[in-house]
C-alpha cells in the first residue's frame, strides 16, 4: 500500500498521538496503515503516529531509537545501539515473541523491506535517514487481512515525505561516561509545479562501550546485591583438578591456582575470576546511508514515484581472552610421553600429581584478543505509479526490490584446538590420540612430542609465562565468517474506487493481486576443530526461497454521516476486509478482518475489530535437511550450568558435581532446584524447524476502544484500547528454564547420570543425517538438552494501551503540553506444546527472546514560547520478576511443572529525558534554525539489577536487562539544525 502523504501534511505529535480521524486535514488525499483504500483511516483502530515534531524534541540517531519511545513496543526504553535482543533491528508490538516468531509487520511506505542479519532476515528500517521520515505509524491490531505475513501483532510503517523543497541539516555530537556519538541528518530537495526531487542523508558514529565502565555490568560476584556469583574458574594461572597421582588418593576438588595447598568444591559459589570485565557491553556502530526520492505528475491521471535507498552499517566488539574448560594435560610419570607438557606444575597441595583437568583464562600481554564485527549493506528500491481512471476510480502498480548482504566475522579469535594441542598435544579436552576430532568422520589432529618450542605454559601466569612467542600468536588466529544474501520483490496492482452511495456516502472498495518472491542464501565458514583456521576450516552454504501469490479485497461502508442528525450516532462506519496467500513452501491461509466505528457524539468514539493473522516460518530457520537441519543460528554443542527441579527429574541427584542451587552442599530429594553441568559437562543442540516438522504460525486477535478529542476542549486527546491477542505455535528455541520447568517440554532433557554414552551422542546430534558438532565433546557427559526451533509456543496477551494529552496556549506565559502513553498489560498466559497453560504476567526471561513486563509509560510536559522550548519526559517501567534460570530465588512450579511464582523481584525503572531547544526567529537567512541539548536518563540512574544476561548477538552483559533497561547512563547531546 504506497503511500501518498501531502507535501504539507501537519504534524502529530507522538506520545501520545491523536486518534487519526476522517474529517483530518487532506484526509482524502492519505493512504494510512492498516487499510489499502485511500482517504480512510483504519476502521476500529487506534493508530499511534509519531510526527516530525516528536522527531526533532527525541532527537533520535536513527529510527530504532525514535520507536523506541512509543511504550506498546517490546523494545521501548532500551537502547537503539547494536541489534535488539532477538530481533536483529526489528520493532516488535506488545512483547507477542521476537526471533523467529517475528510477529511485528515492518515496512516503509506501505511497502516490504528487505530482510537482514545473520539469524532470521528480519528487517532494520533505519536504513532510512531520520532526515526522509514525514511520520511513523504504529497500528497495534492484527493486519494479515490487508498485508499478509508478519502482521500479528501489528504493523510499524515507515512514511517519508512526499517532497521537500530546500535544504535541512541536523548535526549533533553526544557523551556519556567512556562513550561518545556523532551523527548528521540532511535532506536538500526542490520541488516544481508537478512534482519534485529530493536527496536524504545520514551518518551516525556510536563508540564501543566495554563492561568495566559499568560497575552493574562488571561486578562478576553479584551476590553482595542479591544477585549469584558470575565468576568463572576460568583463570590464569589456571585452577586445577588433578585426575592423577604418582602415588596415594587423588585429591577432591578444584585448586584455585598452581601455589594452592588445598581445594574447594567445584562449585559455582567457589569461582574466583572475574572474566566479565575483559568483555564488551556495547558494541560500536557506524551507519551511513542515502535516499532520493522522485516524485511527477505527468497529467492529471498519472504520477509516479520513485525511490532508492542506500544504507552501509558496521559493527565493532573486541572480544574478551579465550579460554579452556576441564582440558587434560599430562606430566612426569603419567606414562603419556610426548603428550607430556615440559610445562606441567603440580599443585603445592598434591606434588605428587600426574594428570590435571585445568581451566585455564588465555590472557595475553598485549591484551590484543581479536574481534567480532558485522557489515551489512542494503540496496532498497521502489516504483509507484498512481492512474485515475476517473473521478472515483484508481489503480496503483507498485514494486519493491531490496538486496541485502549481512555479515558477522570473527577476526583473530581464539584458537580453542590451537590451545589444545599445545597443552596435550591433541585437540581433545580429553587428550585422547584416537577420538576424531570431526564427529562422523576419522580426522585426528596431533603435535606430538611436545617440547618447550611448541607448548602451552597455563600454570604461570603473563609476565613469567614460559610459552614461545609462536604458540602465543597461534592462539588467536581463529577466523569465521557468517554470510547471508537476502533478495526480495513485491509486486501489487491495487485498483480501489466507490462502488455506489449510501445515504451515508459512498461504499468505498479496494482490491488487487500481490506476488512476491524472496530468496536467501547462507555461507559460514569456521574452524573444524583440528587447529588454525588457515588449515582447518569448515565451510557451509545453505540455500533458501519462497515465492507467494496473494489476493485481497477490502470495503469501506458507512452506515451513519452528520448529515443524517441521528440521535447518539454522529458517524458510524464499518469496514471488512479478506486476504488468501499461497505460499510455495508452507501452503495456503485466508485471513479476514472485521472492523466498526461508533462516533457517539463528535469527538467521542466507540471502535473495535476482529482478526485472523499468521507468521510463516522464516526460511532461514527450517534447516538443511542435507546437513541434519543444522542453519546458521543453530548448533550443536557443549553447555553450562542449568538449574533443574528435583521434582520434575529425580534423577538430578545422581548426577556426579549436582549441588544444591547456589550453595557448595550436595544435591538432594529434599533439594527443590539443583545445578549441574559445572565445567561444561552438558551437550545442547538446536537444529532447524524441519527437524521438528514446523508449520505457520496463527495469530487470533480483537480490540475495543473510545477516542474522546471534545469539541468544547480543543487540545485535548484521550484515547484507550483493550486488546486480546491469541498466538498459536510460536515458533521458539525454548530456554533451559522452560524446558525444565514446563511440562510440554519436559522430554526435551534428558539426563546421564552414568555418563551418556556415544550412540546416545551420536543419535542427539544427528550425526547420522549430516549435523556436527562444534567444538570438542567433553570425555563425560551428563545431560542432554535439545533447544531446537520448533512450534513450542502458545500465547494469550490482553491489556491496555493508553493516551492523553493537553496543549493549550497561555498567552504570555507559552503554550503548555502534558501528556502520557502506557501499555499495561492484564493477562499474558502461554503454554507449550499444548499443555496446561500458565501465567507470564510482570515477568522477563521465561521466554528468553521478549519479555512479559506489565507497565510501561512514557510522559511528557512542555513548554514553549518565543522560539523557546523545553520538554521533560519520564520514562518508567514497573516492577516484575526476573524468571531467568539464574533467578536467585527458585521459580515455584505447579503439580505439571508450570510455573506458579518465585524468582527475584526487579525494581521499576525510572529515567527522565529532558529537551531543550532555540527557534531562531526574524527575517534573515537563519529564520528556522535551531540548537538544541538533549539528555537522555537526566539523573544518570542506573539499570534496576537483574540476575542474568540478556545479550542478543553482540554486547549485552550481566547485571541489567537489555530488553527494557538502557546501559549508557547519561547521554548528552548538543546540536544544531540548519534551514535554508
């Protein structure tokens, strides 16, 4: 649906918007979202718009954080900076999923954007200069009947400006503690009598923000404010188990460093270092991309518009030191010959030992441990051509093409077989000569005998290390690459006009064919786990696409005009609407939607709609049937520490190192949660939906709500909605806690106490059908945990979106702005699998991929007068409770293991933005210009503390929670905005 927003539209302001009406100013001219009939508004919706003056008092970088202000989205009050939690840089409405369930509709001006990214081609509009934007719309109502896939929970829509005439530009520089910004916005255009052309540009600079900046993201031992110990055995020099003695008992536990005279527990609660603070909380971005748009009348029937955008965005992460987990090394006396490591120390407290299991953190002099980047680039371009056949009649032809290559490079990383073969000469953790270290195939890397010249030194630490120069540069020149090509094509012919009058005018149809076709392709390339990259890599390419014809018809009837002067019925009108798509992968889904609006009195209205919706699985995640359903964002692997009921699985307590959760005491029946897989002794795999046998995912959906914007109170707008929505069969990796403690999933674990043995290895991996596994398997494994994509999810979410807000003009004193927007959810009940469903409500971290927090709210007042304004916003989020399986106090589960209550409250989060900014006025050349300082979090509050991570794919860390909370502290900006 191509938008044709006049030159001139007035703005709305955004938190919170005004109810679009009909009677609005050039309503007839606009296509809106969320139906495909030109000069209506949605019918039974609130559509929330956010105009261009709440652009310029956000002062936003790029679009995410202009969106993120708008409460009803997942992401709202977190920061634009890196990809989202799970949802690459994709907004999603009212938490309904994120990752692969991608249940939010993204599009710029009525049309599709290129997917992107490296896990489930999910778009990222700020491909799309701030500079090019008219206005952004939200519509939190199920719109499959009008769009298709995707638009479950509703659509955002991009809408750029029709035409600009003159030159725009917006520079601002900001800082916060160790973390700087630079960006610029201009646009330059010129219209003529039929038309115009304009030129939109950005380019924004974001630094690296590391860990040890911030005391909640660093602390490694969280227990001091009510949190666990994040600390790792992970050290250098390493801390030790010996495994073998020349003589005498082996002793128990772990010895913290080659000087310890004694142990302790292989326990979490014992773990010593601090790794977090080498890691990366915020990764550094820059982004630079273009737009021109063309637009002509050439006559009074035909325009056509034109648009191509070009967007370039990178990412930057040091990485933190690698590592060695329960690795094998052998000395004197072992009878392992030239596995001896010439290194080898026994511990003070045991010098009669052999053979050591050691933990190891590969620290480096220079500090120097490689990074992880991303690049992606996008060519996006559109084509509308707009025929009046007559006065009452119109048929659009309009297509969309967008190219889209993401990328996500490891560069000098660490070299896991590269440390292994220098500390026991092979590439197993178990120092085994036979075991191949390709699963399926016969492949043993060796470097034997190991000599001084080419062994690894892990029990001095750097400044007496002994290793050579050589091996210390081998250790980090481990190379991979993650690249994905996504290509799409839109093509829709609309043809919409009036059928016949009403008395209460004309019924007003829409009707037309869609195709659209996407392919993707996946090329990874990493280690094999025989030694540098260089000359052990493997290389995957996974190919993918779907073609989709669709048909749709939309009505517009009203029942009701003013003219009529029927008595509590000022307008009424109704709207129904009907969409069939085939799909050449995943079969064919009608989705209707019906819709009504009941104007009591003007300015006072009644509305509501009803609505089927679907999400077709990304192909991207139902995996290569060739390669035993692995995909790019799946594997299979080793795994930590989880936390697993005592109710649900008896058998946890006769796994070897099972404690009590977060305590050094011994796993026991009379224990409600225990951990196990201390030092990586689980297996995890997560294999695509074709593995699981996917299929689309539903959406059911109705809202009801009153708009009141009184004639005799101009400047007031009060509007509210209840919403239901039901998803069925989200599609999800589901997290160890909710396959421990949710009864549909249940199966999904399975425990070893024995150890389990190599068929049962082998069958969980799905070696026979062509999967690996990455990495080196550990010589005992204890549980096995399957998190492979599959339709585990089933949601239902009621609540509540709010607005209101008063402007008036004072005279003397300003013009005065208070307002607020809020999303207060009342019910959000899931299950998996079909079983007995529970309540998520006020929680985060269940579902690890978007959170179930039940208040948000953003409020304003403002003031202006004479060129003179300031705004002061408050952002808050309610308490909840953290769910995460790291949650210090236990989750309480039901008879079905669902569950019930527990976990650690999180404190509400409460940060204010002041805006304040200078209008020149006058009659000279800097009419219009503006300088502005805008401070984001004023009181430089930090994050509530949340025991646990939420990172997506670069940065994120313990202590906060990335989905709702903003990690920079005080950020202040200063800028300018140039007219001419």
């Amino acid at each position: 649906m191509a938008q044709t927003a006049p030159e001139a539209e007035a703005d709305r302001p955004a938190n919170p918007a005004p109810v679009v009406s009909n009677d609005a100013p050039g309503a007839q001219d606009i296509v809106v979202t969320g139906t495909a009939i030109r000069g209506v508004a949605p019918i039974g919706s609130n559509l929330v718009s956010v105009g261009l003056e709440a652009i310029e008092k956000t002062a936003p970088v790029n679009l995410s954080q202009l969106v993120n202000t708008v409460p009803a989205l997942s992401t709202a009050g977190s920061l634009a900076q890196g990809e989202n939690a799970y949802s690459y840089y994709s907004p999603q409405i009212h938490s309904l999923a994120g990752s692969s369930s991608n249940t939010t509709l993204v599009i710029v001006d009525g049309l599709r954007l290129p997917g992107g990214g490296t896990q489930f081609s999910q778009t990222d509009p700020n491909i799309i200069p701030v500079s090019a934007i008219q206005r952004v719309e939200v519509l939190a109502d199920g719109a499959s009947s009008v769009y298709g896939s995707d638009a479950v929970a509703g659509v955002v829509n991009f809408i750029t400006r029709r035409t600009f005439d003159g030159l725009d530009a917006n520079f601002q520089y900001g800082w916060a503690d160790h973390y700087r910004s630079k960006s610029g916005n201009l646009i330059w255009g010129k219209t003529w009598g039929t038309g115009g052309v304009y030129v939109a540009g950005a380019w924004t600079e974001q630094s690296t923000l590391l860990n040890r900046y911030r005391s909640f993201s660093s602390l490694g031992d969280y227990r001091g404010v009510g949190g666990s110990n994040n600390n790792s055995f992970q050290c250098s020099p390493a801390t030790i188990q010996v495994t073998g003695v020349s003589s005498g008992t082996v002793p128990s536990g772990v010895f913290l460093s080659p000087g310890a005279t004694g142990t302790v527990a292989n326990t979490q609660a014992n773990a010593p270092c601090n790794t977090s603070i080498y890691n990366t909380l915020v990764p550094g971005q820059g982004r630079g991309n273009v737009m021109m748009k063309v637009v002509n009348d050439f006559s009074d029937k035909l325009t056509v518009t034109y648009m191509l955008n070009y967007n370039r965005q990178k990412t930057h992460s040091p990485n933190g030191p690698g590592n060695l987990t329960n690795a094998a090394a052998f000395g004197p006396n072992s009878g392992k010959g030239g596995q001896i490591n010439p290194f080898f120390i026994a511990p003070a407290g045991a010098p009669n030992a052999t053979q050591q299991s050691i933990t190891w953190l590969a620290t480096t002099p220079d500090g120097n441990y490689g990074e992880v980047e991303s690049q992606s680039d996008v060519i996006y371009t559109t084509a509308v051509a707009d025929y009046k056949i007559n006065s009452n009649w119109t048929v659009t032809l309009s297509d969309a093409f967008g190219w889209n290559r993401s990328a996500l490079n490891t560069i000098n990383g660490f070299c896991t077989a590269c440390a292994m073969l220098a500390l026991n000469g092979t590439a197993q953790s178990s120092g085994s000569t036979t075991a191949s270290d390709i699963a399926g195939q016969n492949v043993i890397a060796l470097n034997l005998p190991l000599t001084t010249a080419n062994a690894l030194d892990v029990w001095n630490p750097v400044g007496s290390n002994r290793t050579s120069p050589a091996v210390l540069r081998s250790l980090y020149r481990a190379n991979s690459e993650n690249t994905n090509y996504n290509t799409f094509n839109q093509i829709r012919l609309n043809v919409q006009g009036s059928l016949f009058d009403l008395p209460a005018g004309p019924l007003k149809v829409a009707m037309g064919g869609e195709y659209y076709w996407q392919s993707q392709t996946q090329k990874i390339t990493g280690s094999n786990n025989t030694g540098p990259t260089t000359t052990g890599s493997n290389f995957r390419v996974y190919n993918y696409s779907r073609k989709i014809k669709s048909v749709y018809a939309e009505a517009y009837i009203p029942v009701i005009s003013p003219e009529m002067d029927v008595p509590l019925a000022y307008r009424v009108d109704l709207s129904a609407a009907v969409r069939y798509d085939s799909f050449s992968d995943v079969g064919d889904t009608t989705n209707p939607k019906f819709a009504a609006t009941w104007e009591i009195i003007r300015g006072l209205k009644v509305r509501g709609n009803w609505s089927k919706s679907f999400v077709a699985p990304p192909i991207g995640v139902i995996g290569d049937p060739t390669q035993g359903y692995l995909y790019a964002s799946g594997s299979i692997g080793t795994n930590g520490v989880i936390s697993v009921p005592t109710a649900n699985y008896p058998s946890v307590v006769n796994i070897p190192g099972a404690v009590a959760a977060n305590t050094n005491n011994p796993c026991t029946m009379s224990v409600a949660v225990c951990q196990i897989g201390q030092g990586n002794t689980g297996l995890r795999r997560q294999l695509g939906g074709g593995f699981t046998n996917e299929v689309p995912q539903k959406g059911r959906s109705w809202s009801i709500g009153v708009d009141f914007t009184p004639q005799f109170l101009p400047g007031l707008v009060v509007a509210g909605t209840f919403f239901h929505n039901t998803f069925i069969g989200g599609v999800s990796s589901p997290s160890p806690s909710a396959i421990v403690n949710s009864a549909g999933l249940r199966n999904l674990l399975t425990l070893c106490p024995s150890s389990c043995t190599q068929a049962q290895i082998d069958s969980f991996a799905n070696i026979a059908n062509g999967a690996t596994i990455s990495g080196s398997v550990p010589p005992n494994v204890y549980y096995l945990i399957d998190q492979s994509s599959r339709n585990a999810l089933n949601l239902v979410v009621e609540g509540v979106d709010g607005q209101f807000t008063y402007s008036s003009d004072l005279g003397n004193i300003g013009r005065v702005t208070i307002g607020t927007a809020f999303t207060y959810f009342t019910k959000f009940r899931q299950n998996f699998g079909g079983g007995t469903d529970f309540s998520i409500l006020n929680t985060s971290g269940y579902n690890t991929t978007f959170p179930s927090v039940q208040f948000k709210n953003r409020a304003q007042l403002g003031w202006a007068l004479d060129g003179i304004s300031l705004d002061l916003f408050w952002n808050h989020v309610g308490p909840y409770r953290n769910w995460i399986s790291t949650s210090v106090a236990p989750i309480t589960v039901d008879s079905a293991g669902n569950p019930t209550g527990g976990g650690d409250r999180v404190a509400a989060g409460n940060t204010f933005d002041l805006h304040a900014q200078y209008e020149f006025g006058g009659e000279n050349f800097t009419r219009g210009w503006q300088l502005f300082v805008d401070i984001q979090n004023l009181l430089d509050a930090d994050p509530p503390f949340y025991n646990g991570n939420t990172n997506g794919i670069l940065g994120g860390a313990w202590g906060y929670n990335g989905f709702v909370s903003n990690p920079l502290g005080r950020l202040v900006s200063i800028g300018a905005r140039i007219k001419f």
